[in-house]
C-alpha cells in the first residue's frame, strides 16, 4: 500500500525529471474498470440517481396528484380524463407510479447516503481514537461497542424508529437538521422531521461496524516504520493521524461504505415497509412496496415497480463493493 | 476454564442489566400507552374520567411509582412490600416510594392564559402500599408483565409462549436445512475452486446473499402463489400458518384448511426464503474457509503422504473449515427464538417477530421489549456458547 501518493505532486520541475509514474488512484481506478459487473452497476446507479436528482423537473405528474377515477392503472396506460400516459401505470390512489419512484429514489437513496456518511464519520473518528490511543479511550469506546453490537440489530431499530416516528408531533428538531434535509429528499418541511429521525436512528446503532474496522486498521498501521519516522520527526499526534494513519486505513473504508449504502437502504426499505418508517404520502421506496404488496394478488405488476429499483440498487452496491475491494487489493492481480 | 467461566457469566449479568436499562428508558421515554387511552375516552366524552380512575390505572401498570423503584420491580420484583430481614423493618413501611394522585397548581398568567402544572403530592404511595399490588416477579425471572394493547391484560410471557412454536418451526428448520445443503454447496466449490459449478454457485450465492429477505419474499409470493394461480398451475398458499376454509389447488385436489398438507404447503415459501438467504452466505463462508485451509502446508504433507482425497478433505481440510463457522452458528440462536421480523410479516407468519411487528404497530411497547430483551440474552449466551465451543472443535484454543 503506497504511503502518501494519494496526495497529487506538486507540479513542477522535480516532477518532470522523474519518469512518468501513476498515482494510486489511477491505478485503483484502472482494475476497478475491469470488474464488466461492477462498471454496469455504477452506470445504473448514476442513471437512477440522476432521475432522482432531476426529479422535480422530469416527473410527468405533481408527486400526490390523487386521482380515485385511475386508481391502479397497469404500466403504459392513458390517463381516462386527460389521455396523459402514465408510463408505470398508477398507485392505489390513482398517483402516477413513475413520479412517485422516481421521488422516491431521491428519499430511499439520500437516507442511504446520509445515514453512511453519519456513520462513516462517527465510526471513523472513535475507530481512530480508539486504536491510536489506547489505554482508557480505547476501552471506553471498545465496550461502547461491544454492547451496541449486542443487541439485535432489527428489533432495536424497529423499536428505536417506531417509538420516534409514532410520535413525530412530539419531537421537534432544530430547523438547521429539517432545512436541509427538506432540501435533499425534495420533500416538504414538515415531511422532513420522520425523514430525519429515521436517519438519526439508522445512524446511531450504524457506526460500530466502520468503528470496528477503523480501529483494527489503526492497529495495524501504527506499528508501521512510517508512523516511527513521522514521530522521530517530531510529528505530533494529531497531524500523525489526520496526514499518515487515515490515509492508510483508507481503502478498506471505501469498500465498508459502499456495502454500508446497501444496507443502510436495506433497513430503510424494511422498516418503511413494515410502516415504521417515512410515512405516506412522503414516498420511499420500502413505503411503496407496502402499499403494493396488499393489491398484488388482483394488480402482479404492483410490487414490481418499487421492487425492481430496491433489487438493481442492492446489486448494485454489492457488484461495486465487490469491484472496489478487488481493485484495493494489492495482492490481488487482475 | 472456570475462571474465565465465571468472569464471562458476570459480564452476561452486567450486560443483561444496561440492556434492561436501555429497554426500559426507551419505554418509560415512550409516550403513548394507557394514560393516553383514558385521556381519549374523555376528550370523546364516552365517560367521565376522574381522578380516581387515573388513580386506579396508574397504580395498575406502576405509574405513579418513583423511577428507580418502577425500575427494580419492573427487572426483579423487587421491593414487593416492606423489606425486612427476621421480622425487621429495614427501612420504615411508610417510605414514599410514589405518588397516586398528584397536587395540582393552577398557574394563572397576565395574559390570561390558565396552565395547569403538576406540583407536590395529593396522597403518596408508601412501600407498605405495594404488598397489596400484585407484583410481576421481574424480567429477570421471566415475568414480563401485562400485555397493554395487543392482547389486553394477558401475560406477555403467554403471548410469547403461543408464537414461539412457529418461530421454533420456521427458523429451526430453515436453519437445519440451510447447513445441511449450504456446507456441502461450499466444500465442492472449493474443492473444484474455478470449475463451472464454482461460477454458477460463486454468482447464485453472491446474488442471493445481496437481495433483501423482503425483495425476495414478495417475489416469491408473486411467482409462487399469484401468478401460478392465475395461470392454472399448482400454486402454494400464502400468509398464515394455517388456512381459514378449504381451497382448490389443480393436481392435487381440495385442500383442508387446517390439515397438514395445508400447513406444510404455507409453511414452503417463507422456509425457502429464509433457507436460500443462510445458503448463500454460509456457503461462500465456507467456500472461503476451505480455500484457506486447502493452502495450508499440513494439506499438502497429508496429500504428499498418500492420503486418499476423500480423506484430505473431510479429516484434514474440513475440520478446520468448520472452526470459524463455528461463531457464525452461534448468531443463529437469537434468531431461532426472536424470529425474522421480515419474512415473518411478508408471509403473515405467526411467529415471534410478528409479533414484534404488531406489537409495535399498536404502541405495545412492553411486548417489544420483552422480545428485544430476550433476544439480547440469548445474543450473549450464543456468544459464550461459541467461546466454548472454539475450545471444543480447536484443541489449540484455550480460554483463560
């Protein structure tokens, strides 16, 4: 594992009179475009979340346009009143299917990616005081841990997100959490709170598994010749953490957080689905695959419409995550 | 052995006890539960509520108890009266230990508005007061309470019992199945490392350990049972463990509702999903740990000495395999009792996490908490089961 390459040189003079040489990046960047599975999968995520991003610019329909004269229209059918396609067909309501996915995409996939990020942080700053400190920090943290990873994961979520969403009124948040996240998932303010709560849950039980990691990593890392030289150097701790231990516990990083999408996706999906989630008429995902599975047995293309974006995406993430661990892998020749 | 036994089994206690914590602050966090119910019956107007009433239902599920003391009761039954040791008061029974019915200050403001604040204490609960309660005997000891809304005034620990045979049942099964085709699927891939098997299996088992349980649940109800019956196939029954009237299946003829056959053709599809998800991650778990084995200089000593393959592979490569496996197993156990939420609520099976499901869905928290808490005790007890074991299936491994 290269030490610090990841930073780019600087342009100059010594630059030109050393032969040409890759950064880490590049390299990573060429194995990973190798892995055929893992570069369709990034295009079906880009071309999903792109939709979900333009989503109030492309959806044909306002996002809950109730309509009781078309309710559950099979794909590609006319709108009876104003002969509109509906390309996905409509839902129980009578709203166009393929605007509410595609709102949808933007509320499932942006939790995915705040929860992950929250986590990645939270678990990355405790993973690294954690194994660089030792001692009573590393204790502290690491029985924090241990108890979180103790208790079962769904029950305690579904509890922890029941409890919250079911008195949503209750809490209030402060407006610099709601303002931006209205924002992102492109819903309105007062949607915004069950949104957020469900993020804060996710995240709050998420972050043992990259602290975990981190830590392991730091373990590693710090008894490395480098982090002695940085040392003897006079380096001190924090600049030793941020400039040389991070970088090197980096990669495996990447690989957790984009396994981390799936199943911060995953858990969204489930607890939206069992109704513990966002609620209607705020669109997700798992909330829609509720909805549709009580129509199923008369309406079988029902449960396809939200479940055939849940399938892609969650391949998806696992064929990246695959592809990223094997690129990162130094060992590994491809 | 018996050291770290015991220092393991205070760990379990110290841990069971902050989880009980855990799960009890979220519930006394929680709002809701049967004040809520009285308070609506009022603002309705479908009957006169009185302080008496509240009274009544607060003393009902130890409301008007103190914190702490709710707590102590609530994890041992503990104090259920006055304490005392040979006849002797430990502490006088006239100890407060709650409030029945709060002193009320109306606050009236300069503007006019009226706020009414909840101040002092009307009439206390004193410890002598709890020896006339019926009181639970604690969590600890398997007494979870009442349940408040799912089954009212029904034990929780009943509840329980009536689900658990169908949890027992599903993952029980699905569990023995999975290890029972997953292992072998796992030693022939790497055993045949790159022949077609190993991609067919390496790329079935990679998709089936990324699709989410409910993703696949809904499929299968959609193929299995919707589409089969609309195209006049054989079809397999969905939700529930058992049918309310009979029903026609082509080829095979009229089924009872409540036969056997009717009960093993709905137990068929969430037993298959949850079998083909442990399959796919327990035989890449082998896969991989038999690849690691196969490497290893005493695989290749036991081949150079003339050792039959067949040998090689169950005596010497296998044994080893299965250590890390081991632990995997040890997760199954929270999972045979507390069920899987999903599955169970895509196919309406009666289980435990059903009913976890349910439960949550009409605000009982206490059943919620009981099955969280149970699965939590057994997340540990599998923990310390797979420590031993280690020692068992790794003589090298010794635990001090």
């Amino acid at each position: 594992m290269a030490t610090t390459t990841s930073t780019p040189a600087a342009p100059g003079a010594i630059e030109r009179l050393q032969p040409r040489s890759e950064g880490q990046w590049t390299v990573v960047f060429r194995r990973f475009r190798r892995h055929r599975l893992a570069m369709a999968s990034l295009a079906i995520l880009i071309i999903i979340f792109t939709a979900s991003i333009l989503a109030p610019w492309i959806a044909p329909f306002p996002r809950d346009d109730i309509g009781l004269n078309r309710t559950r229209l099979p794909p590609m059918s006319a709108d009876p009143v104003t002969g509109q396609l509906h390309i996905l067909g409509t839902d129980h309501l009578g709203r166009d299917f393929f605007t509410r996915v595609i709102y949808a995409a933007r509320v499932s996939l942006m939790v995915a990616i705040s929860v992950t990020t929250l986590v990645a942080i939270i678990g990355t700053i405790l993973g690294l005081l954690a194994g660089f400190f030792g001692g009573w920090v590393d204790n502290t943290i690491s029985r924090i841990m241990e108890f979180v990873a103790t208790i079962p994961d769904l029950p305690i979520l579904l509890i922890l997100s029941a409890i919250m969403i079911q008195n949503a009124d209750l809490i209030v948040l402060p407006s610099w959490i709601i303002g931006p996240v209205a924002w992102i998932m492109a819903v309105p303010n007062r949607e915004a709170t069950q949104v957020a709560l469900l993020i804060l849950v996710l995240a709050s039980l998420g972050w043992v598994g990259v602290g975990r990691l981190m830590r392991g990593m730091v373990l590693q890392v710090r008894e490395m010749q480098y982090i002695e030289s940085a040392r003897a150097l006079g380096g001190s701790n924090v600049w030793i953490l941020i400039k040389h231990v991070f970088p090197n516990a980096f990669p495996p990083l990447i690989v957790a957080f984009t396994l981390g999408l799936n199943g911060a996706l995953v858990s969204e999906v489930a607890i939206s689905f069992l109704g513990f989630g966002v609620q209607d008429p705020t669109p997700t995902w798992g909330n829609m695959m509720g909805f549709a599975t009580s129509y199923m047995f008369n309406h079988p293309w029902m449960p396809l419409i939200p479940g055939l974006p849940i399938f892609l995406c969650s391949l998806a993430f696992n064929f990246i995550g695959d592809g990223l661990r094997d690129a990162l892998d130094p060992r590994l020749k491809l | 052995m018996t050291a770290y036994l015991v220092r393991r089994l205070i760990q379990i206690v110290i841990v069971t006890i902050l989880s009980a914590m855990l799960g009890y602050s979220l519930l006394y966090l929680a709002p809701g539960g049967p004040l809520l119910f009285l308070q609506q019956m009022q603002n309705t107007g479908q009957r006169r509520v009185t302080e008496e009433d509240i009274a009544r239902l607060k003393a009902r599920y130890e409301l008007d108890l103190y914190l702490p003391i709710r707590f102590t009761r609530w994890l041992a039954g503990f104090p259920a009266g006055p304490i005392q040791v040979g006849g002797v008061n430990l502490i006088p029974p006239d100890t407060v230990v709650g409030c029945a019915i709060p002193g009320q200050v109306r606050l009236r403001y300069p503007d006019g508005t009226v706020e009414i604040r909840e101040e002092g204490c009307v009439r206390d609960v004193t410890l002598a007061d709890l020896a006339e309660r019926r009181t639970s005997r604690g969590i600890l000891f398997g007494d979870f309470g009442l349940s408040q809304q799912i089954a009212r005034d029904r034990p929780i620990s009943d509840l329980l019992m009536t689900r658990l045979p169908y949890t027992i049942q599903l993952m029980g099964v699905s569990t023995l199945l999975a290890i029972l085709i997953g292992v072998p699927i796992g030693i022939y891939s790497a055993v045949r490392q790159y022949s077609r098997f190993d991609y067919a299996m390496t790329g079935i088992t990679f998709v089936g350990s990324s699709l989410p349980t409910l993703f696949m649940g809904v499929m299968a109800i959609l193929i299995f049972s919707v589409l089969a019956k609309d195209a006049g196939l054989p079809y397999l029954p969905s939700g529930g463990a058992q049918g309310i009237r009979n029903y026609d299946i082509p080829w095979i003829g009229t089924v009872q509702a409540g036969s056997t056959l009717d009960r093993t053709l709905r137990f068929i599809m969430p037993c298959a999903v949850l079998t083909f998800f442990n399959i796919a991650a327990w035989s890449r778990f082998i896969r991989s740990s038999m690849l690691e084995v196969l490497r290893q200089d005493y695989v290749r000593t036991a081949r150079a000495k003339g050792v039959r393959e067949r040998a090689v592979i169950t005596k010497h490569a296998l044994r080893n395999a299965l250590i890390p496996f081991v632990t995997l197993l040890a997760g199954v156990l929270p999972t045979l009792v507390a069920g899987a939420a999903i599955t169970e609520s895509v196919f309406n099976w009666p289980g435990m996490g059903r009913l976890l499901v349910d439960a949550l869905g009409r605000s009982d928290y206490t059943v919620a908490m009981a099955i969280l808490f149970i699965s939590t005790v057994l997340v540990l007890i599998g923990y310390l089961i797979s420590d031993i074991l280690y020692t068992v299936v790794d003589p090298r491994i010794r635990l001090a």
